[in-house]
C-alpha cells in the first residue's frame, strides 16, 4: 500500500526543482487533484448522473510570470520540456503531455483571461495511465494556476467546461464533464452528485471515519480505449434516435422493450447498462447520504455486473478484483466494489471499513497476483478537496 505524499512535502520538493530548471524560485502555485468514480459510468455524456470525488493525489503546478509572452513548461515526471508564445495561436504539438496545459490556457484565453508569459513546473502524485484523471487534472490545475497568474477568477463551472474542450480539442479524447467537473469542485469528505446536463451538483457527505476507498490499480491498460471510448460514445447516441429522445437519460426500460426486442442486441444492452446505471447513481447518492454502506456496496457490485455484461468495457482483471473483493463482504470488512472510469484496465474502488484495509488490501494484492502474474498497485484515500491556489 503507497502512502500519500502531503501537499507540504510535494511542495517543498517542487520548489526546489523548480529553482534549478529556471534559476529563481517559483512565485505562484496551484493543485488539482485526481477522482475516483464511486458510480455513474459511462452515464456523463448521456445526460445523466455521475458519483465521483477527489483524491489524495493530485498535480501541483509552480510558475513565476516573464517579462516576455514566452510560456516555458518543464515536469518532474518526463524530460521534453515544451515552450509556447502567447502571441500565436495555440494548438496540439510535441511533447504530447504538454496538450492538456496548451488546451487550457486556449480556453482560458477565450474566456477573457489575459495571462502574462511564465514559467511552470508540473508535478504529479496521480498515477497516469491508471483511470484516476490525472490528464483532467493537469488541464484544471493549469487553469487554477492561470486565475492566480492573472488575477481573474473563472466560475468553476465554466472552468470545467474550458478544461473538457481542452481534452476534446488538443488531445482528441471526446469525453464528458464528470472529470474536469470533481477535478474543479471536490470537496474533502463529500462525493459530488453532478447532473451532467443541467451541471447541478449536490455535495453528499462521506464523512464516517470508519470507512475508506481503496484503490486498486490492475496495472493493465487495454491500448483500445479511445476508440472503444468513441464508440461507446456513438452508440448510446444512436440508441437515443431510435428512441426518439433527447440522450438516453430520458429513456426508460418500457421504452428500450420497445424499441429493441432481442434482449440480446447489443444497442439494448448499452442503453440498458446508462438506464440503470443512471438510477443506481441516484439511489447510491441517497444510500451514501444516510450512510448505508451495504446499500451503497450492493449498488457498487450491481454496477460492476452492467458495465461487465452490458455495456462491456471490463476486462479479465478488473473482474478477477472485484470479484476476489466480494469474498470480504460476508466478514463485513468490505462493502461494494467495482471497476471504475472508462475501463479496459486501469482500478477498481472498494468502499472497505478503515481498521480492516490494510488486510483487505494484502489478500487483493496477494491474490490477484497469484492469479494473474501481474502486481497491482494500492492505495487508501478519503474525498479530498478540489482545485485551489497554494501559498507558497
Ligand atoms: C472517462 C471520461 F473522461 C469521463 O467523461 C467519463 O465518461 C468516464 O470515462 C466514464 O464514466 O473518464
């Protein structure tokens, strides 16, 4: 199990990084964090309801402004430092992780902000390539460090949204609101009921100290994710039109009984996997508010079985995780778990009581191992804060 680096030590050391890439120490600073989906997936850009909150990892960035329209961005994670010239368009270029920092200062221009040049250090404690947001959180936190750069505060909501054209238009991933929305707004000891079409949120508490999300990273990532991603995408649109509704949020199970016959086509599985997934988001959101914690985990592990059989976008890992999770429920140290984010590898979350997930995660992580040759990566977190400036 990785224990969390604080905000403290993580700052501390990118300062000082900071200094030695750019020869003066940094003057500004901002964090977002990564999520994790508690439920609601693949539900964001139906319209639906999504349960995410923020975690104990997230991507810190240092800047200090220059006298010229010059942007220097260098990370403690890979070597290509990028360079860009506020006086000229932005758009996608090499390095590639440098994508989601162009895309958000675009937005953020677009939306009325006049930043100076500067230069930046990116440092993450979000594991990247693992499901946990760190591109929507790299997107947020740049848009963070530009409100304190220049001064001018962006609603979070219209922040959010700059962020997702940001991962639409300069990395290609069309995907929906729900990771820049928690990235932006989390709140520590509260998940975050988003309305993904009227961008309503309803924070709901999660503050019982007797139980905490553990991550589970299987440590696979299928490479077909963006495709599979667009596709999901583009048929849960078209099962829309055959219903005649707006997004399939609007539909109900009658409507799909109607429309598809065969329980067994594949459009009626993928409306049928949003239809329920957006009632069980909804019921879990009720289960978590009233500290039901069984509720809750039985909705978790029903969502599980959809995105597995319905909508498909398990794999044979994440199901051997939940599945070995599912032993500890009868003894009461776990509750509910299920694969989460877009899917095709990455991590589970289980909701797991405190003074047994250190056990819990060792027989996983024994486990899994044992049956798969592969050896995952874990850790414990509560809901964390979202974006925000640091002092430094
Ligand atoms: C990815 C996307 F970026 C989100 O918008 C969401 O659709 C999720 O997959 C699936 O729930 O993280």
């Amino acid at each position: 199990m990785t224990d969390a680096v604080t905000l403290e030590q993580q700052t501390a050391a990118a300062v000082d990084q900071f200094t030695q890439t750019f020869g003066q120490p940094p003057t500004h600073a901002a964090v977002a964090p990564g999520r994790v989906n508690l439920i609601g997936e693949h539900t964001d850009y139906n319209d639906g309801f999504v349960l995410p909150m923020a975690i104990e990892r997230q991507i810190l960035l240092l800047a200090r402004p220059r006298d010229d329209r010059k942007v220097r961005l260098a990370s403690t994670g890979v070597p290509e430092q990028a360079e860009l010239n506020l006086d000229q368009p932005l758009a996608p270029g090499e390095p590639s992780w440098a994508n989601y920092v162009r895309g958000a200062i675009a937005g953020c221009i677009e939306r009325g902000l006049t930043p100076p040049g500067f230069d930046a250090l990116v440092d993450s404690t979000v594991p990247t390539g693992g499901g946990l947001s760190s591109s929507a959180a790299l997107e947020v936190g740049t848009a963070t460090l530009l409100e304190s750069l220049t001064g001018q505060p962006l609603d979070p909501v219209q922040k959010a949204l700059l962020c997702q054209k940001a991962e639409h238009d300069f990395a290609g991933m069309p995907c929906g609101i729900m990771d820049q929305f928690i990235s932006a707004m989390g709140m520590a000891d509260h998940a975050l009921l988003i309305d993904c079409r009227s961008y309503e949120t309803r924070r709901v508490p999660m503050h019982d100290p007797d139980v905490v999300v553990l991550i589970v990273n299987s440590n696979v990532k299928h490479e077909l994710v963006g495709g599979e991603y667009a596709q999901r995408r583009a048929q849960c649109e078209a099962a829309a039109r055959t219903m005649n509704v707006p997004a399939l949020r609007d539909a109900t199970l009658d409507m799909l009984d109607e429309a598809y016959p065969d329980p067994s086509d594949v459009a009626f599985r993928r409306a049928r996997h949003v239809i329920t997934e957006n009632a069980r988001t909804l019921a879990a959101a009720e289960a978590l508010a009233a500290g039901d914690w069984a509720a809750m985990g039985q909705l978790m592990l029903e969502s599980h079985t959809s995105m597995r059989d319905d909508f498909e976008i398990s794999c044979k890992e994440l199901d051997i995780l939940v599945e070995l999770a599912t032993r500890r429920i009868a003894s009461g140290e776990l509750y509910g778990s299920r694969m989460t984010g877009g899917g095709f590898g990455g991590c589970t979350v289980s909701l797991v009581r405190a003074d047994a997930a250190d056990a819990v995660g060792k027989f996983l992580a024994h486990q899994y191992e044992h049956i798969t040759g592969i050896h995952p990566a874990l850790f414990v977190t509560r809901p964390a804060a979202g974006a925000r400036v640091v002092e430094l």
